[in-house]
C-alpha cells in the first residue's frame, strides 16, 4: 500500500531523513518509533506531499510526488498539533469538513458513533478537552473513509486516561483492515496500536520488528515502581537484590532495573515470597 525507496529530506545542510526505506502493505499496522528529531513527522509530510524530497514514494501504486492529490485522497491524517474553528460545534464542524468534501450528512452520523462524541455533539470546540479534540481530529480524518490513516503522535498531549481511550479507539481501527501508521515516543503503547515497529534515531532506522522485540533489540532498560503493602518494601528489597536486580527503597515502595524480559521474572520473585504488589508502574 505504501512504498517508500531511498527517501532522503535535507533543510540547508542538515540531514533530517537519510537513504530510508519501507514497505506497508495494505492492512498492516505500523510505529514510526523514535525520539523527538528522529525524523518520523517528516516522513508523514513526504508521504503527504507537503515537503520536497529525494527518493521514490508511491502509495497504492501511485506516485506521491506526481499524483499527490490522488494520493492525499487515500490517507486520513492527524497531526500531533491540532487546529479547529474553537467556536463552531462538534457536529456543525464536522457538518462543514463532509460539506467540503460532498459527503452526505449520514456519514457525519456514523462517524460521531464510530468515535463516541456524540454526546458531545453541541459542544463547542474551545470546550471540549485534550481527549475530546483528539477523538475530533480522528472523526474528521474519517469522514472519507480512507483505506490509510497517518496519525502523528496521536496521545502525546493526553493525560493517563485520555490517552488510554484513545488508543482504545484506534485497536478498534486498527482491526478494521485499514493501513495504519503511527508516530510515537511512547514505546509502552505501541504495542497495543501496531504489529510491527520501525525505530528511528537521527532519520536512520535503527531496528525493525515486533513491538514486543524492540525493547531488548535497543537494549533498551526501565524501572519497575512497585508499590507494596506495609511492611513489605523492605522483604522485597531483599527479594530483589537476592535474585541479582539492581533495587532500591522510595517512599512509596521499591524501584527495581529491569530489561524487558525481567519484569515478569522481577515480580513473579515477589509474588513466590508472599510479597503483596498493590501497584506497579514502569518508568523509562
């Protein structure tokens, strides 16, 4: 669906994407994984056409640089900085992206279902919050009903629990059959959107595999911030260092280093010595 060969994009001197080559077939889910200045927002705006660049880019078979307007018709696209009329409604928004496109108003209905904003349909834009905005810059992205959805870091101004619905939303998408790439700096989630990871540092790809892979494919290492009930931080900081890892005692618990194999191994230790996890989180 997508094909991308030797695409390279310099500003002035400075290289941004080098030599880079992929393939999306149609269907497959898909991370631009990286740090911020990996080079991943400016793929999306090569394949969209909206900078000049070296290589080839075709999407279902048609050339991105020759036949952008086609091309652009395929690909639903959320950009991480969202820009809205702030006092026009939901619906009366959403009413006047259809219009512009002579979509008939049905499909404005069935959008508003398919990401769950209707009620919420009178509110007015200014109104709505960080996850409301991102589920409006979906519904718009949709109401073509495109084959391709780019979205560019679709949760990194989200709370905890936007950004939980969110990627909610979009496994929903994502099992749809639609193409789907995504750009992302979160690696805990991108398990959860995609099937396969392409990690990028400085516009190099760096690894390419599974999201469950990638972790230890980088050498990648976190903490485990487990919180325990009374009395049982200092039984599992013995636990821990007992079993070789790298621990240590905070106010609320026990952190521990792992890499991404140990932190079953870290937590079943504790569960076998009795250890009560109350909570855990994972800090990178």
């Amino acid at each position: 669906m997508i094909s991308v060969s030797h695409l390279t994009k310099r500003y002035g001197s400075h290289t941004v994407v080098s030599d880079l080559s992929l393939e999306v077939a149609a269907g497959d889910s898909v991370a631009l994984w990286g740090p911020n200045g990996a080079g991943k927002t400016t793929i999306v705006r090569c394949i969209l056409g909206l900078v000049r660049y070296e290589g080839t880019i075709e999407v279902d078979g048609l050339d991105a640089r020759s036949r952008g307007k086609a091309v652009r018709s395929m690909i639903g696209y959320v950009p991480q900085e969202l820009s809205f009329y702030n006092d026009m409604t939901v619906v009366d928004l959403l009413d006047y992206s259809a219009s512009l496109r002579g979509l008939a108003k049905e499909r404005v209905d069935q959008v508003m279902e398919i990401v769950d904003v209707r009620a919420h349909a009178d509110k007015r834009v200014r109104e709505l919050s960080g996850g409301l905005k991102q589920r409006l810059g979906i519904a718009t992205a949709l109401l073509p009903d495109p084959p391709i959805l780019l979205l560019d870091e679709p949760t990194s101004n989200l709370d905890v629990a936007a950004r939980d619905g969110a990627v909610r939303l979009l496994e929903g998408l994502r099992h749809e059959g639609r193409t789907l790439v995504v750009t992302s700096h979160h690696l805990e989630e991108v398990g959860m959107l995609v099937d396969r990871v392409i990690a990028m540092e400085e516009g190099v790809v760096t690894a390419e595999c599974a999201p469950m892979e990638l972790a230890e494919k980088l050498g990648l290492r976190a903490w485990l911030h487990l919180i325990t009930s009374n009395g049982d931080a200092s039984k599992a900081l013995d636990v821990l260092t007992t079993k070789g890892f790298n621990a240590q005692m905070n106010s609320r618990g026990v952190l521990v280093e792992v890499s991404a194999q140990s932190k079953g191994l870290a937590v079943a230790a504790l569960h076998e010595a009795g250890v009560h996890i109350e909570d855990l989180e994972v800090w990178r």
